[in-house]
C-alpha cells in the first residue's frame, strides 16, 4: 500500500502544474461531494431498512397463515379420533359376508366425517379418509381428490402413522397436490390404545397457500416456495421452476434480500414456519419499488456529477489564464529542440514582464542565443569537416577506379595472350558494374541474369569441367522486376554446397517462368539438401544464420516486405535436387514508375 501511494505521489510530481491545480480543485470538490453523498446513503439505508423491514413483516404473516391452517388440520383429526361412532365402527368391524352391516358400517363413518365438512374447506382440507385395520375397509369424504394422490405417497403416510403409535405425522412430496396428515387410530374406550385402524387427511397446498397470501399480503404475484429439513422442495408456485425453487431455498441469506428472476426483481423473505421445521422463502414483486429507488438515486448522482463538472469546467478555465505564460515557454522550448539554429518569434513579449514567467522567458531566451552560437561556431565547423573528408575518400573508391584498374589488368592479360585471365577480370568488371552502379530498388531478370552470367563465367573457369549451368527462360520472364542481388547468392549457395560434396559434374539449373501474373524463379543444384524447415528455423532464431544463411533470409525479407506475405523465397527438395524457389508478382518496368 505504501509502495503504491510512493508511486502516485512520484507520478503527481510529474504533472503540469496546470493538472496540479486542477487535481487539487478536482480533490476538494469531490471530497465535499462525498461528504454529501455518504450523507444520503445514510438517509436512504435508514429509509430502505424501514421499508424491507415493513415487507419482511408482512410477507412474514403468510408464514404463519400457511401454520395455522396446518395447526388446524390436526385439530380436526384429534376430532375425528374422539368420534365415538368412529371409534365404535372400527372396534366392531362387521363380516365381510354381511352386506348390511358393511353398509350400516359405511353409513355411520361417512356421516361422522360429514359433520367436519364445513371445517374441511375452511382449511384447505381436500379429503379425509379412514382405514380399517386390515385396510379391507376405506371410507373417504371425497374419492376424486384421493384418487389424484400418488400411492406412494398414500401408502408412505399410512406407514409414518403407524410408527408413530397415534401421533401426528406429515407426509410430503416434491410439487405433489397434497400434503398428508397421518395418524394411527388408537382405542379410546378404557385407555387400551389398541389400534384400530388409520387416518388420513390430505390438505391441499395450493388452496392453503393461496389463502394464505390473499389474507396477508398487499402484494400481487406473491410466490411461495416450502421445502423439508433437509432442503428437499415440497411446494413452490406454479411460475417457478424446480431449479430456481431450489436456489431460492439454499441461499444462505437468513432474513431478507432482493433477488432477480425472469427480468423482474423481487423482494425475498426467507424463515422457517412457526411451530414446524419446514423452511419458506416468500417473493413479493419489487420492480416498481426498485423502480423508484433507481430514478431516486440516478437523479441524486447525476446532480452530483454535474456538480463535479461545473466546477471542473470553471477552474479549467481560470487556470488556462494563469497557465497560458507557461505553455508558451514550453512551446518555445520544444521548437528550440527542433532546430536549435532557429528561435521563433514569439506572438507576445513574456520576457518584458516584471514577474517570474517575464524572468523565465528572458532566461530561456539569453540561453538559447548562447547555445545558438556554440552550434554555429563549433558543431556546424566540425561536421562540415567531416564531410569534405568523406566525400573525399569516397572520390578515391569510386566505381569508375575500379572499372578502370580492372580494364588495365585485361589489356595486359590480352597483351600476353592469357585469355583465361582476360576473360575472368572482364566478367569481374562487368559483375562489378552490374553490383555497384545501379541504385533502383528494382531492376529486370535480364539485368540480373547478366550478373549471374558475369559471375558463372568466373566461377566455370574456377571448377573448369565439374559444374554444368544451365537458363530455361522465355523472353516475356525476363522483362519481370525484380530486387537486385536476388538470383545471384542463390546460384552462389547452390555452387558452395553443390561441388562441396560431389567430385563428379554438378548440375545446377536456372529456370523462369510467368503464370497467372506471377513470376517464378527456382535454382536447383545437385548434391546438397536444404534442413527441414530451414527460413523458419533463421526467423525464430533457433538456428544461427551464418555464412549463405543471412544472404537467404535477407532475400527473403526484401521480397515480402517489397511485395507482400504471400510471396518470398522457399527452400525444399525434389528428388535429387535442392531448390530454392522465388515468387513475386509479375510486372514490367512501366508498370513500377
């Protein structure tokens, strides 16, 4: 942390003075807004706890409507268990042969459960149905309703009641219609506790829940999700899916928090139900509220920012007043350092002012006349000097003594009659001609295959009968441009490696040809091969160019960076031949001006 703000501190001494001031003014007008914004943040934290905190209160009430009604359905089935019909029914079963008895049997329990009728829909109780012991006999308020629930679950609550020897027990299933009560019906008479049969009483979910948030909440589209100890759902509103019911319930948040689903914000209340161990999480829409606070806070920041602005706008322009003197002594010395042999007039006299930039620019000024007249006097002297002595020295080299001592050399071999050693100085001469005067960046194959003439002629004389050389061209290929010194370390690298290893004749062939607008030039020669991915290997350096290498790669760059990347040189090779194949875009010499 230290070491960061040395480094802000470090980079600040840097600034113009003009960014100095400016991020002081900046500095203080945003601390003062930042007071004021942590200000609002206060009042509206305050604010927005007193508003979550009222729906947290309200959402909570559904809650505790959803275990009311729970709480009632056991209070009802404590009743059917007292009803004396009931119990005597299920102590006395009649003969499965005796067909009145079983409707009288029938008769008794559907009225005894008819009489809690009113209670059912009161509370969300879809059916209530009473199993003999054996479960030969089954009675029910309503049969449809028992019907749609799954036999799993059924026969799952039947045994929960049983092991719980009388005792409420509540059977669930993930998004299943009902949730069923059980119990074991146990004998009242003379507190035996004998069991007699079962009980159980499905309550719908649906219908509770939908009560439940009608009777407490203000808030329309309110979604509920319940789910078991184990974080296993058990009921969630039909417009949420399985996934996000199950996110809503393993969230760790505790108490209440804003979440996002299906592009709308809802305001979350998470807590368990009173008197039972099932968690809830209850939604209530927010968007209209979030709406409100949004348009709230965006037009608190958007005053502060045009606050910031202002005062930024106004400081920038008085300091530009104050700073105009010194950007135009700096201005005046970056135009110094350009051409130190010039002082430009300036458009206002700084210098005659009685202040500190009025000494500044008069300093400045005497500075650079001294400056001026050192350059002139020694730096222009020496290097004009220089000049005259390197002109000289390239007078004494130039093209034309060379041509000249060369053409000596081939008279007197002449003279002697060495026709060997007047026709090598004369290819030398003319190779020396071909290299040195011309300056284009650009010249013909015919031009550049009089170069490879001049130096094969040489080099025939040198290895005598062992080398064959060999040009297959056609007169339209030799009109095609091309970089000067392209071919000729080619035919040199060909011969270097070629007659290396070979003591019989090596074969080296030139050949040149235009197809489709472009110009290829391949050199093969016998007797060496090229490494495998040799141009690849010189570029990325992980090969060392040396001797022919650089001459390679340097051919190579020339022609992409003269013609493109899809042209350049390649290195392969074909049967017994290495080759060393160029290609460029065919054009004539008018083509190029």
């Amino acid at each position: 942390m230290k070491k960061n703000i040395r480094i802000l501190i470090g980079r600040f001494r840097h600034w113009s003075l003009k960014y100095k001031i400016l991020t002081i003014v900046l500095f203080n007008s945003v601390t003062m807004l930042l007071c004021a914004v942590f200000g609002y943040r206060l009042y509206t934290n305050a604010y927005n706890k007193l508003l979550f905190d009222s729906m947290a209160s309200r959402l909570s009430v559904t809650s505790a409507q959803i275990s009311q009604k729970m709480e009632n359905a056991e209070y009802i089935s404590n009743l059917i268990l007292g009803s004396s019909s009931i119990q005597d029914c299920l102590s006395d079963l009649p003969s499965p042969e005796d067909a009145p008895a079983i409707t009288e049997y029938n008769r008794t329990i559907n009225n005894a459960l008819t009489e809690y009728a009113t209670l059912f829909r009161s509370n969300g109780i879809a059916y209530a149905a009473v199993y003999s012991k054996n479960g030969e006999y089954v009675n029910c308020t309503n049969w449809v309703t028992l019907k749609r629930t799954p036999g799993f679950l059924l026969d799952a609550a039947i045994q929960n009641g049983y092991e719980k020897e009388g005792a409420v027990t509540w059977t669930h299933a993930t998004r299943q219609p009902y949730m069923l009560l059980s119990r074991n019906v146990r004998q009242i008479r003379n507190m035996s506790l004998e069991p007699l049969g079962n009980m159980v009483i499905g309550l719908d979910l649906e219908q509770v829940v939908s009560e439940a948030v009608r009777f407490a909440s203000q808030y329309k589209d309110q979604k509920v999700v319940i789910a078991n100890q184990s974080g296993s759902l058990i009921y969630a509103s039909s417009s949420l899916t399985d996934q996000r019911a199950e996110e809503l319930i393993t969230d760790p948040f505790t108490t209440y928090k804003i979440v996002s689903y299906d592009g709308h914000k809802y305001f979350a209340v998470k807590g368990t139900l009173p008197h039972y161990q099932y968690s809830y999480v209850t939604l209530a829409p927010f968007d209209e509220v979030a709406g409100a606070l949004t348009v709230s806070m965006q037009t608190t920041f958007m005053i502060f920012l045009v606050g910031i602005l202002f005062i930024w706008y106004l400081s920038s322009r008085l300091i530009r007043g104050i700073i105009r003197q010194f950007d135009a002594l700096i201005q005046k010395m970056k135009l110094f350092t350009q051409n130190e042999l010039e002082l430009e007039p300036e458009e206002e006299d700084y210098g005659s002012q009685p202040n500190e930039i009025g000494a500044l620019h008069h300093q400045f000024h005497q500075m650079a006349l001294r400056i001026q007249n050192l350059v002139k006097v020694n730096y222009v002297n020496e290097i004009l000097a220089k000049d005259a002595q390197l002109k000289a020295l390239r007078s004494q080299i130039s093209p034309h003594f060379l041509y000249n001592t060369l053409e000596t050399i081939n008279w007197r071999a002449k003279a002697m009659g060495n026709e060997v050693i007047s026709q090598m100085v004369e290819s030398l001469g003319n190779l020396l001609r071909v290299s040195l005067s011309s300056q284009k960046t650009l010249v013909t194959l015919a031009y550049e295959l009089e170069l490879v003439d001049s130096y094969i002629t040489i080099q025939k004389i040198r290895f005598e009968e062992r080398l064959e050389f060999k040009v297959i061209t056609d007169e339209k290929a030799k009109e095609g441009m091309i970089p000067p010194l392209t071919i000729q370390p080619l035919v040199e690298n060909a011969i270097h490696y070629g007659m290396e290893e070979m003591t019989e004749v090596c074969h080296i062939y030139l050949q040149a040809e235009v197809k489709e607008g472009v110009l290829t030039i391949q050199v093969r020669n016998e007797g060496s091969n090229f490494e495998e991915e040799l141009l690849e290997k010189l570029k990325n350096k992980s090969r060392s160019p040396h001797g022919f290498g650089i001459g390679l790669l340097n051919i190579d760059q020339r022609i992409r960076l003269l013609f493109g990347e899809e042209y350049g040189l390649t290195l392969s090779n074909e049967h017994d031949f290495a080759v060393a194949t160029i290609k460029m875009p065919f054009r004539k010499e008018e083509e190029t001006c």
